[in-house]
C-alpha cells in the first residue's frame, strides 16, 4: 500500500490520503487517487491511477501518445460544435512532475494517471431502455467525434485486437499443445469443454466474415475505441444522459463494426458477463432497439450501406470472439484475462456462447430492427 501511495505522489503536489482499488477491469490494475486538498496538477481532489498490464499491452507508451493525438482531435471538434446537446466530457492525461505522461517504477511496471470525471457513474448492467439509448448515443459520439481523424495517426496498441481469424489461429495453437489442455479438458467441467470445442468448430468458416469484407474494400478502418462495453460507458448522475466513454487503451485504428458489435453483446445481456446461470443468458432484442435508436443517426452522416449490411454479423461474430478468446485463455491456463477462480474463463466463455446462440435464434428480427432503424 505505501508503495502505491508513493507512486500515486508522482502525479500531483497534493497529499496523498488514500488509494483504493476501482472499476472490474480484467486486464489492468485500476486505482482511486484521493488527495487532502484539491492541488495541481489535478484540479480537484481525486484522479485515476492504472498500472497497464504490459503483458497485454507490449508497447503501453503508445496509448498515451494515442491519447494526446485524438483527445487533442476530440477537444478541437467539441469546441467547433458547442451547439450539440449534452455536455459530452472526455478525461485528460495527468503528467509526473518531470512532465512525462507515464512513470516507471523499480520494479518495471507501468504506471499512468487521468482524470476522473466527476458527477457521472458506470453502471455493471444496462437499467432500461432509456439507459441503453444513452449507451448507443455516446457510443454514436465517440465514432461520429473521431470520423474524420486520419486512422493512420493512431498507433495500433494490441496488433491483432479484434482480428476473430487471429484469435482462431490462437486457439489452434493451444489445442495443438494436447497435454495442457487434456488437463483441463478433462478436470471437473468435462462437458463444458465438450460443448465448447464443439460450438467454436460449428462456426470456424464464420469467424472471416468482417475481415472478408475489409479485404474486399466494404469496410474501411476508421478510428474506434475497442472496448465500449456497458460498464465503459459514463451516465450524468444529475441527467441520466451519456457524457463518455472511458477506458482508452484501446482508441486505434480498426472497424466501427467492431465497436458496435461489442456494445450491442454487452448491453443486451442483461444478465452480464459474469453470470453463473446460464439459463438467464439472452440478447435482449428491445434493448438492442434502443441502442441504434441512440447509436444510428449519430453516424447517419458517414455510415455506407456495407456498415448497415454487416451490423448483424458483427453482433453475432463480437460475441463469438470474446466467448473464443475466454475459452482459448481457459485451455492456455489463464495468461491473459484476470480471473477469481479456476473455471472462471470457461464460465465467462459458456456466457458469451449462449449469446450468441441467443443471437442466431433471433437473427430475423434484429435484422428487422436495423431495417427499421436506418
Ligand atoms: C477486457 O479489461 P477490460 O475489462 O477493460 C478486454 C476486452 C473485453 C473485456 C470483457 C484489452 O476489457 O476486449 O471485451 O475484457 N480488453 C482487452 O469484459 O483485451
Ligand atoms: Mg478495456
């Protein structure tokens, strides 16, 4: 603990009076900075201190010059349109007193801090229809905010991010080391991994369908955030409205479908990723109706008919591929994802495959909610 308050003193001239642990994240380690008085660098009296996992992020300091290029972007574009509606916030980097954006402790690991933006809060899971349109608005803002940033100016963060064919060849690979797996294959949930290996092999040939699309020219990259989840998304305590999106590490060149597609699994399950009954796993279709009632004339201005064609394909391939990457993780022996007990990666999986089994049941009629929403 005393460490933790040492290196939270390397971003501001304020004392330090608590550090605590914050958010869920499964990746890096996230921390609430509390200060005794409102100093400087900061403003106020709190802030955002992160240890970035540099197993999952190999070059960290990449974000942060990430961060200056389209948050700069975002400020500029905010400014020239101050007649939009809603007081849409974006947090800033804090630096060290040597004016770096990151600090190195002894030990090696990689410390940065940003603001916290206060008066709003993430929820775990979406509340109603109203919340899920503010999750499909701000998601609509962070894309039509950034539609006209050069992705190229962004450094890719996590090469392979998203790219489902990459995290199969993953998979392969870790089913070709037959030993380990066959450990876990056979350990108390045998059927589970029965099941699973079955259902990724039932969908391999559909795991290229976006990146079929981009290397036909449908889909071009643009600048997306990767990681909208529902609980990465900042409702105004006074409005209820979306003010942000936060978690950043991952703002980078890539598909907008991905984006998209990732926030629709999230927020149309309400039972959440971390559910242990299955049986209350389902994509919620009327929540998925509010989203793009929020997200679509957010990006009406630049959206193709190619976008609009390949929104259900994305729903269904986001919630394959992260169901596809807990269970890879799970066989690996849990080297990526964070996890609380043993079979927490193969639940988290089984959560993600009944989705989109969910998903495909009910592929009419979410096409006909985007046909009826464009
Ligand atoms: C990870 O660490 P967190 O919770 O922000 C993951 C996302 C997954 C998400 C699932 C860099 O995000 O891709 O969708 O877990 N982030 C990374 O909860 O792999
Ligand atoms: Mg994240």
């Amino acid at each position: 603990m005393e460490k933790l308050y040492a290196i939270a003193q390397q971003f501001t001239q304020g004392a330090v009076t608590a550090v605590e642990a914050y958010g869920a994240g499964n990746v890096n380690d996230t921390y609430l900075v509390t200060l005794a008085a409102p100093s400087a660098p900061i403003g106020g009296r709190r802030f955002i201190l992160q240890r970035v996992n540099t197993h999952v992020f190999p070059q960290p300091a990449l974000i942060l010059l990430n961060m200056r290029v389209f948050l700069t972007h975002m400020e500029e574009r905010l400014a020239q349109n101050s007649a939009a509606p809603g007081g849409w916030r974006m947090p800033r980097v804090i630096t060290t007193a040597q004016d770096t954006d990151y600090y190195m402790d002894d030990a090696g690991a990689f410390w940065r801090a940003i603001s916290l933006i206060e008066g709003a809060k993430t929820y775990p899971s979406i509340r109603d229809a109203a919340h899920a349109r503010e999750a499909g608005y701000a998601l609509g803002r962070f894309h039509s905010l950034l539609s006209d940033l050069d992705p190229v100016r962004l450094h890719d963060t996590l090469p392979g991010f998203h790219i489902t064919p990459g995290y199969l060849d993953k998979y392969d690979q870790v089913l070709a080391h037959a030993q380990e797996v066959g450990q876990r294959a056979h350990g108390a949930r045998t059927s589970d991994v029965a099941y699973s290996l079955r259902f990724v092999e039932a969908r391999r040939a559909f795991a290229t369908v976006l990146e079929d699309a981009t290397a036909r020219g449908e889909l071009p990259p643009r600048s997306i955030h990767g990681d909208p989840k529902v609980d990465n998304i900042l409702i105004d305590d006074q409005s209820g409205q979306a003010i942000s999106i936060i978690d950043l590490d991952t703002v980078k060149p890539g598909l907008v479908h991905y984006d998209i597609g990732d926030c629709l699994r999230s927020c149309c399950n309400p039972a959440g990723e971390e559910t242990l009954d299955l049986s209350q796993v389902i994509f919620d279709t009327n929540l998925c109706r509010a989203i793009l009632q929020g997200y679509l004339p957010e990006v009406a201005r630049f959206f193709t008919e190619a976008d609009y064609h390949y929104l259900y394909a994305s729903i269904r391939l986001i919630s394959f591929e992260l169901g596809l990457r807990f269970f890879t993780d799970y066989l690996a022996g849990d080297v990526y994802f964070k996890v609380r007990y043993p079979e927490h990666n193969l639940q988290r999986a089984l959560v993600q495959f009944r989705l989109v089994e969910s998903v495909e049941a009910q592929e009419t009629a979410i096409e006909q909610i985007i046909a009826e929403q464009r």
